[in-house]
C-alpha cells in the first residue's frame, strides 16, 4: 500500500466524521458517536505513520500531492506536503489528538451541552478541528496553510462556545475569533509580499528563491523581506497568543477541558510556530524581524509566567503556561534554532496535553470545581491522575530526562550561544521564566494534590477516580512527557544517529536555510561548541527547576495560608493580569471599536443622510418659494392686471347695471343737462 | 432556439406576468404557484446558456439583432460575455429563490407583488445582455418602478419614505447617466455622421481625456448611486430595511450588481483614459476604502438587525469597486466573483432576518437572545451565512474577497493595507450580532417556543449554502469563465493608458 500518495486521506477521514456528526449526529447514539470520531482520527494516525516511515524511506524526503487547483491567481492548489516537517506535525496532531478524543469520550459523558445531544455536537466540532489542523500542517502553500489557520479558529471559537448559554463562553469565543483575525491581516498581507516577492506561494518554489542567489540576508537594512517576514509573525502572534495578542487564550479555557488540551495547549496554538519554521528561509535572510521575533518570544514567556504566579483558576494557570512556553518556541525561532522551536512544540504537547487532561479529570472529580484555593490533598484519592500530572510537571519544570528538560535546555543554549542571533540578555530572561515556570506549576500540585483537603463535604464525598477511558490517555501522554525528549538530546550528551534523531531528520528542511545566513554574514563561521560552557548553564537551569520546586513547596506546603508572603502592589497586578484585558477594552473595544462604530453612525444619520433629508428639505423649500411666487407674483400679476381694470372701471361699472331703468334715468338727466346748458348757459 | 435564447430568458419572466394578469385574484393559490412556475422557468431556460457558453471565445456571444428605432440608431441589440453570463444565472436564481420565499410571506395583492417581481425580474436581465446603451438605459429605469412598488406597498412602518428615497435617488443618478449616454452618441455622431448607441461602435470613439472625464462622472453618479458607494449610501439602509424580505434579497442580490456591472461593461471599457487617470482612479479607491471601513463601523452599532444586514453591504460593494479599479485581472475578476457571493451571502442574511421577521414581527436586535436553543437549524444556517459573510476560507466570501485584496494590493499597498482592516471589523459585527440573537439563554418570553425552520425555508436556504460552499472549495470555473472578458477589459484600459504615456 502507498501511502505517500494516500496523503490527503489524512485531512479527509476525520471531514467525513465531522459531517456525519453534524449531519446525522442527532440520530446517533453516544456508543456509535464514540467508535466513528476517535476512529476516524485513529485511521489518520495510522495512515500518517504508515506514510512517515515510506517517507523515510525516500532519498529526497519530500512527497507532494496535488488535488485540484484552487485559486488560480495566486497559483494556489488543494495540495498536500508531506516533508519531515509536517511529517512530525501529523503524526503529533493525529497521535495526540487520538489520545484526547478517547479522553473526551468519558469526560463529556455526563456533559450535556446546553441542548440535548451536545455530544455528538462537541465531536463533530472536534473532528472537524483536526481535519482543518492537518490541512494547515499539510498544506503545500500559504493559502491553503491560511484555509487551515481560520478553519482551527473557527473551530476554536464553536468549541469555546460549546456552552453557549453562557455569556462568558460567547464573550470569550467572540474575543478569540476577533484577536485572531487581527493577526490574519498581517498574515495575508504577508502572503501577498511573499508573493510578490518570489512569485510563488508554493512552500517548496518559495523556499527555493529565497535560497537562490536572488536574495541576500537583509543585515543593516529593514527590507521588503524582513517587512514580509514581520506581517507574517504578526499571524503568528494571533494564532498562537503573542504578545500584544495573546489576551484570547485564557478566555479560551471557557471552552471544555478536551478542548483546551487539544486545541488551546497541543496542537492549534502551535501553528504559528509551524509556520514560521516553514518559512525559516524567509526568517533566515532577517535577522532585523528575527530579533523582533526572539524579543516577543521572551518577553511572551516572562509575562504571561509571571501571571501564571498567582492566579487561582487551575486552567488559567495552565492557559498562561502555554502563552509562556509559546514565548520559548519563539524564542528558539527567532534565534534560527528552527528545529529546536519545533522540537519544543513536540515535546510540550506531551505534557501540556497531558497537565490539561490531569486538571480536567481533577475538575471531573471536584464535581466541576476549578479554583485550586478550595482544592488539597487529592493526591490519594485520585492516584493515577496525581501520578501522570507527578511527571508532567517535572518535566514542563525541566527535570533531566524528562522531555520538558531537553527541549527547554537546548532553546535557552542557542539563546546563548547562537552566532550572529543568540542574546545573553534573552537568556537571562529565559532562564528567570524557567525558575517562574518550575514555581507555577509546582504551586499548582501543591495546591491542589497536597495539604488539607479545603472542599466542601459534599464535594469531599463525591471524588473519585475518572474511568479508564480518560486515565489510559493520561498514561500515555506520562510515557510520552518522559521519553520524547529523548530524540533530541544535547550533544555533549553524545552523538549519535538516535540522541540527535530529530535534529537529523528535520535537517533537509532548515539546515540550508541556515547555510545561507552562515555564508552571507561575514564572520559566520559555525559556532565552536563550548562544551564547558553548555555544561555550566545545564547545571544553572537545573538548579532554576530544583529551587523553583522548593520554592513552591515552602510558601505552599510549609507556610501557613496567612504566613505566606503577599507580595504587596505586584500582587494585584499580576492577579489582574497587568490589567491588559482593561486597557484594550478601553483603547480598542469601547474607544476605537463601539465609540468609533456610534460617532460614524450618528455622522451618517446626521451628516450624509441630513445632507440627503436638506436636499429633500431645500427641493421642497424651493417648490413652496416658486408655489409662493405663482400665488403671488405670477398669479398676482394676472390677478393685478385683473384688479386694475376692475379699480378703473370702478366708476364706470355703475353706469352698466343692465337696468334699463337706470339707462333711461341717465339718457333722461343727460338730456335735461343739454337743455339745461343751452338754457342757462347763452 | 439557440439564436433566440437570450430573448426567451429575457421574457419568460413577462410572459409569465401576461398569463398572471388573467388569473383570477381570489385564486391566491393559483396565483402563487403560476409566479412560481414562471420565476422557475425562468431559471430553467438560463441554464442552457452556461451550459453552452464557450469560455475560450473572444467577445460577445448568443448576439442578437434587430432593428429598434431605426431613426435614432436604437437597436434589440444583446448578447453575453463571462460577466454577464454569471450576472444573469445570479439573477434567475435569486429571482426564483426570491418569490418562492414570499410563499407564506406575502399575504396581501398577491397577484401585483408578484408581477412586480417578474417585471423586475426581465428588467434586470436586460440590464445584464443590452449591448446597445439606450436599450440598457431603458432596461435600467424599468428596474426602478417595480422595486418602489415593491418597497412603497409591501413594506414596513416607514416604506413611504425608503420608497420614495430609493426611487429618487436613483432615478437622479440615472438621469445623469442619460446626459453622459447622450453625450457619447453626439460626439460619435459627430465623428462618424451616423447616429448609434451600439457599445462595440461607441468604443471605437477618439475622445480627449477631459472630455472622458466629465462622461466618466456623469456615469459614475449613476453607477455610484446604484452600488452604492460612499456618500451615496443612505438610501440603502432605509430601503433594505422597510422592503419585503423578497425585495431586500433581490434589491441586494441582484440590484446592486447594476451599479458595478455598469462601472465594468461602460466606465472602463469606454472611457479607458479617464478610469486609468490617476486622480479617478484614486478618488474611486478611497471611496470604497472609506466604503469598506465606514460601512462596518456603522454596521457594529446598529440596533435593528436588518438595517446592520443593509450596512454590511455598503461593507461589502466597497470590495467590490475597489476590485474594478484596481484595474487589473485579479481585482477585477475577484470583484465580480464577490459581487455574486454578495448575493449569495447577502442574500441569505436578509432570508434570516426574514425568517424570523415572519415569526415575531420585530427587528430590535434587543428583542433576541438565545434563539439557537429554540431553533437550532436556524442557527446552524445563520452560522453560516455569517461565515460566508465574514471571509472564511472554504466558503466564497473569502475567495473574492482575497482575490480583490491580492488586485489591490498590486495596484497600491496602501489600499490593501487598509482594505485587509475590513476583514476584521467584518468579522467583529457578524460575531456580535450572532452572539447577542442566538447565544445566550432565551431571555424574552415570546422567543421560547418558535417554530424551527419549515421545508419550505430549507428548500431556500439549502440551494444558497450548498452554492457558497461550492464557490468557496472550487472557484475555477468562474475564474476560467471570467479570465477572456476581464483580460480584455485590462487590456483596454491598460493598453490606452499606455498609448498615451507614449505620445508624451
């Protein structure tokens, strides 16, 4: 059997399962709903795997499939790209998306969406989410890339509203949907540069003239590449919560816990990473836009960690984990480790997957209960969550061996020592999330799996374990948190075919791209590896994770709630999340959005459409003054005319009554006058 | 038949009007279902048209002609391109879809609503297939009467006022088209001796640049008017709001595309130097900017449903000329391709509204909330239409709507730096007007219990979805259709322009 070809089966398999649900999901029971969906994305992890071995097999490790043409002025195809890039981006989105669509079937059994049959709804919209997932990560070119990328926000904001009877649901689906396009702006202005540019928005055409003699690296001068490579970060910075963008995602977690895991931690917020090391030829050739990148990166990180300190909500502080551990993949980027941002993706879908599956089946168990003030002491009542969840924080808080620890290190070591991009400065920020990062999580375990139990008996009386459907993927993704780092170890660790696999097998798509920064800049001869050195700062972010861990378990553990240092004015400024969300509901939504909306509203009820009403106004004016002057003037004149001849006959009138008495009167006076004056007169 | 196919497009519709004058009025059954069988025979002969339009072929095709007033020059002159072709399948569609939707809409004069709507019906497609100008002006002022009757008698609260607004307006719009028209048929008279207002003819004329530029405005007050770009909107609201729903779908889906489609069949190709001068071409561009954005801020703070549906358009046409003078083939097909998902979308917002306009008998937005527990179809259609409405990709708005800002952007950065805003501010007044009538618990005590949406809705809506999908997934087939016609269209004013920057 080829796969390869079969490639695009991938993306259609979980479409088919989406459109039944939506179609005929009503008329399905749960045990049916629960075989297809699942199914459906299990059938595209095996077709995946099967075409990523026979990839690997391939001399030249690309593989495309073209369906039909789309939009011919762009040149853009319904066509698929199976590289080792996407290669591992499948088989994460298919392999991981399984595993939480299993989990889905046992946490939303109870979960009745606001209508009945909310079931079939919520995996029709979670199928339907894979299969725009897989189109964005298989795409052969930016616009159906882009098909991808609003297809998961649309995706995002139904299953963010699943509960839709909330206002706070709608809020947030709206708000992530809207945030989201402001960074798509960018992206499409993006693409049509790129375009202009290289005249092609094919990955493999784009990435051939870029890395043609055609384009030198933009190195003293902000260019029309380094603009085009910003437009795209700036999509990048929506879709997966940048800063100044990143304000959607913890909203997100309104959505169900399922779906935070797959969308909002694993897979859909990665994408912007994914494409930005799909255009690593591109960000090669800028280092101008790189620094912007690797700046927001950590400036990401440290921000949305610093959050993540003190809120109480057990998905918020998960929500800000994300945003920081995006701001590292960034960071990574934005130095030209291309591999190491999407060996960080890799490896934080594992367990940032698997930390959002453990607090779901925690808030399962607390009968819906999220604040962690009112948790404690659940280690023994659900083990096998407290065990999963034991291992994923190690790992997300960098413990050696564990993934998090792989892929973490070596970001923060290409910080460091990147030749012409690395910072130390970013690395200092780097290194302070990490201790933040370890502190959070740690604070979160502790809260919620140590101490006193703090529920409500009732509650109390209630916890118990989530059936095998949700822990099994829970076991899993724990397997995963600790070996899939293992394919990506440091060098010094050892060189060989397995301990750099990932390296090796991404190489084809980014190495080049690297060549040509190394050959353009002048003194960029490939780094020497300081062993010493790449030891010491192991040694450091370790020593960051460990006390980062103490840290937590001293305030949280030892301390009583009211010794526990408050943290005076930073406190509420970081509960308050910087007060970010209230500034831009003041610049954006009230000021630019409804203030602008209601001022050019009035404008065209007043202004133009008085404009209209005053000619209308004005005709009639006029038609009343000419209406006047034909009464008056016109009319007048006749009627003047008229009453002058009238005035002047006045007296004459009286002479012709008609009366023929009155005739012979006057002929008889007129008479006796003419006597009278011959009479008299002589 | 095939000779004449055009002519029997054109007047199926009257014909139809003919027999209904006949029928008896208290047959309303009868009556109804005759201007339905019109209206669907009037779709079914224009599919042998796209059937067999030959999209490699230069020019006009299914031409005919005929002598009209021989004295004056007028000829029966019509045939199609790619344009037209699509501009009529729109119209004989959404005419069908609009008349079989007032089935239980339309409870009194049935007999004169729906001989309004046929009469309208050829006056458009006459619009469409006239090659001879004053045969397209007659067509064009034939358009007006039915629509006011339209608005005037079937509508809402304030439908005197929108009647007698639309009709005005337009008709002042168009009777400065007159002036330009005539203009056009002296000067070639005085070029040639012989009286003709044959478009083909009247292209072959010399004109100066400033003297195409004052026919260029004279024409662009009666186009304008008509899309209706920005300032010459405000008659579009009031009308979209107080007509029928039948009459807003039609007045969007199809009336409008009159005012574009003349920006496309006459301002261009006839006055090329004029719709290539940098200042037209500048001033039309921020007119539709300022048409995009302007258009969905006022949209946003609207509280009457249908009236944010009628701001949404302005939204929408400002894409649509954009497209037309970016002047080039991706602009200009993106534009006409838009202007028929217009329609499409458009179309089935204004057939929400309608929906539930016909059940409560209000368009407060206020009045909503919550409406997807009691009628979840419903719901599911309004998503998407919204989808459709706002850009996103596998549905057509987003194919037009990405076509017109790759033109722009080729043309001017600045335009697309501006036009790529729309795309959000569209998105945040569809979100929001969603939100505040379907999400949400059911608030008001008489939405609880409304009917979901009946077979005879269904059998509206699901054409339009199945259609917005189709475009949206594989837009080829127009793109093939619309590349000879455009092309040419470029050419011309291309071509022109520079010619001229030769001889300087």
């Amino acid at each position: 059997m080829n796969f390869l070809d079969l490639i695009w089966l991938i993306p259609i398999l979980p479409l088919c399962g989406a459109a039944l649900m939506l179609l005929f999901g009503r008329k399905l029971s749960k045990a049916v709903v629960s075989i297809i969906c699942p199914g459906s994305v299990l059938a595209s992890f095996i077709l995946s795997l099967g075409a990523v071995i026979q990839l690997a097999g391939l001399k030249e490790r690309t593989h495309q499939v073209v369906l039909f043409t789309w939009l011919p002025q762009l040149h853009a195809d319904f066509g698929y790209l199976l590289d080792p890039l996407s290669s591992v981006m499948i088989l994460v989105v298919t392999g991981i998306g399984f595993l939480i669509h299993v989990y889905a079937t046992g946490y939303m059994a109870h979960e009745h969406g606001p209508r009945h049959g909310g079931y079939y709804r919520f995996f029709g919209y979670l199928n339907l989410f894979v299969f725009f997932m897989l189109t964005l990560v298989l795409a052969n070119n930016y616009p159906l890339l882009f098909v991808g990328w609003e297809g998961v926000g649309l995706c995002s904001y139904l299953l963010i509203g699943f509960y839709f009877h909330k206002k706070s649901a709608g809020d947030a689906g709206k708000k992530a949907f809207i945030v989201n396009r402001i960074g798509d702006a960018g992206f499409i202005l993006g693409m049509f540069f790129l375009f202009q540019v290289t005249g092609s928005l094919r990955f493999t055409e784009v990435t051939d003239a870029l890395r043609s003699a055609r384009f030198g690296p933009e190195v003293t001068h902000f260019g029309i590449l380094s603009l085009t490579a910003l437009l795209l970060f700036i999509g990048a910075t929506g879709k997966s919560a940048q800063l100044p963008l990143y304000v959607w995602l913890p909203d997100a977690m309104e959505g169900p816990t399922p779906v935070s895991a797959l969308i909002h931690a694993a897979t859909m917020v990665t994408a912007g990473v994914y494409m930005c090391a799909r255009s690593n030829a591109l960000f090669a050739l800028t280092p101008e836009t790189s620094h912007i990148v690797a700046a927001v990166g950590a400036c990401t990180a440290i921000f949305a960690a610093s959050i993540g300190l003190v809120q109480n909500d057990i998905k918020r502080v998960l929500a800000y984990s994300t945003v920081s551990q995006l701001g590292y993949m960034f960071l990574a980027v934005g130095v030209g480790a291309y591999w190491v941002g999407v060996f960080h993706l890799y490896t934080h879908a594992f367990f940032k997957a698997l930390l959002f599956l453990g607090a779901g089946s925690v808030i399962h168990a607390m009968s819906g209960e999220q604040d962690m003030r009112n948790m404690g002491g659940l280690r023994n009542k659900i083990p096998i969550t407290f065990g999963t969840m034991f291992i994923a924080s190690l790992a997300i808080a960098g413990i050696p061996g564990l993934a998090g620890f792989f892929s973490k290190d070596e970001i923060l070591w290409q910080t460091w020592s990147s030749p012409e991009l690395g910072s130390k400065v970013l690395w200092v920020v780097g290194f302070l999330t990490a201790l933040m990062t370890a502190f959070y999580m740690w604070r979160l375990m502790f809260m919620t799996f140590f101490g006193e139990p703090r529920m409500d008996e009732k509650t109390k009386h209630h916890i118990h374990e989530s059936p095998k459907t949700m822990t099994i993927p829970l076991m899993v993704l724990a397997g995963g948190s600790v070996v899939a780092g293992w394919i990506g170890m440091p060098k010094v660790f050892g060189e060989n075919g397995f301990m750099q696999g990932l390296e090796h097998w991404l190489a084809p798509v980014f190495e080049s791209g690297r060549e040509v920064a190394h050959a353009a800049v002048e003194h960029g001869a490939a780094a020497q590896h300081d062993t010493t050195m790449e030891w010491v700062l192991m040694g450091v972010s370790i020593g960051a994770a460990l006390s980062g861990i103490f840290l937590a378990r001293h305030i949280y553990l030892r301390m009583k709630a009211e010794d526990r240092p408050t943290g005076g004015f930073i406190y509420p400024v970081l509960l308050n999340k910087w007060y970010v969300d209230e500034l831009y509901d003041f610049l954006f939504v009230n000021g630019l959005s409804k203030g602008g909306g209601t001022l050019m509203a009035k404008f065209d009820t007043n202004v133009i459409d008085g404009g209209v009403n005053g000619t209308a106004w004005l005709t009639r004016m006029v038609s009343r003054i000419s209406m006047w002057y034909d009464t008056w003037i016109v009319d007048g004149l006749v009627n003047l005319t008229a009453f002058t001849v009238r005035a002047l006959s006045f007296p004459v009138r009286f002479l012709q009554t008609g009366f023929l008495q009155s005739y012979a009167l006057v002929f008889i006076a007129g008479v006796l006058g003419i006597f009278g004056y011959f009479w008299w007169g002589r | 038949m095939q000779e004449h196919l055009l002519s029997i497009i054109l007047f199926t519709p009257l014909l139809g009007v003919l027999v209904l004058m006949f029928l008896p009025r208290s047959q309303k059954t009868l009556v109804r279902l005759w201007a339905n069988i019109s209206a669907a025979a009037g779709l079914l002969v224009s599919i042998p048209l796209i059937v067999n339009f030959n999209r490699n072929a230069d020019g006009m095709q299914f031409v005919e002609r005929m002598d009209w007033i021989p004295s004056m020059g007028v000829q029966y002159l019509i045939g199609v391109d790619g344009i037209s072709v699509l501009m009529v399948m729109l119209t004989t569609i959404m005419g069908f879809l609009a008349i079989f939707s007032s089935w239980d809409a339309v409870k009194d004069r049935e007999k004169e609503y729906y001989a309004m709507f046929l009469i309208q019906q050829t006056g458009m497609i006459g619009v469409f297939i006239s090659m001879d100008f004053l045969l397209f002006y007659v067509f064009w002022e034939m358009v007006l009467v039915p629509m006011y009757f339209i608005i005037g008698v079937w509508g809402g609260p304030r439908k005197l006022y929108a009647a007698i607004k639309f009709f005005l307006y337009t008709l002042a719009g168009g009777v400065m088209m007159l002036l330009g028209i005539l203009t056009l048929y002296f000067v070639h008279f005085g070029q040639t001796g012989r009286y003709t207002f044959e478009i083909a003819e009247l292209m072959k004329l010399n004109m100066p640049l400033g003297l195409q530029q004052w026919v260029f405005w004279a024409f662009f007050l009666g186009f304008a008017v008509k899309v209706p770009m920005f300032p010459f909107h405000t008659w579009l609201p009031d009308a979209h709001t107080e007509a029928p729903t039948a009459g807003s779908v039609i007045l969007a889906a199809v009336l409008l595309k009159m005012g574009t489609y003349g920006f496309l069949r006459f301002s261009l190709p006839l006055l090329p130097k004029a719709s290539s001068d940098h200042t037209i071409v500048t001033v039309l561009a921020t007119l539709s900017i300022i048409g995009i954005l302007y258009g969905a801020f006022v949209s946003l703070m609207q509280k009457d449903w249908k009236k944010l549906v009628a701001y949404s358009s302005v939204s929408h046409l400002g894409f649509c000329t954009l497209g037309i003078f970016a002047l080039n083939q991706a602009g200009i097909a993106g534009s006409v391709i838009q202007q028929i998902n217009h329609g499409i979308s458009t179309g089935m917002l204004f057939l929400v509204v309608g929906v539930i306009y016909e059940r409560r008998h209000t368009r407060e937005i206020s009045e909503y909330g919550g409406l997807a527990h009691v009628m979840p179809n419903y719901a599911i259609v309004f998503a998407i239409a919204m989808l459709s409405s706002a850009g996103l990709p596998l549905l057509n708005g987003f194919v037009g709507e990405f076509t017109i800002l790759q033109g722009a952007f080729d043309a001017n950065k600045t335009w697309a730096a501006f036009a790529v805003l729309g795309v959000i501010f569209g998105a945040a007044y569809l979100l929001w007007l969603y939100q505040r009538t379907m999400l949400g618990e059911v608030t008001n005590e008489k939405n609880k219990g409304l009917p979901d949406l009946n077979w005879r809705e269904w059998a509206v809506f699901l054409p339009l979805i199945l259609w917005a999908i189709s475009i949206g997934v594989y837009p080829k087939p127009y793109f093939d259709i619309l590349e000879k016609p455009v092309a040419q269209i470029v050419h011309r004013v291309h071509q022109t322009a520079n010619t001229e920057a030769a001889i300087r």
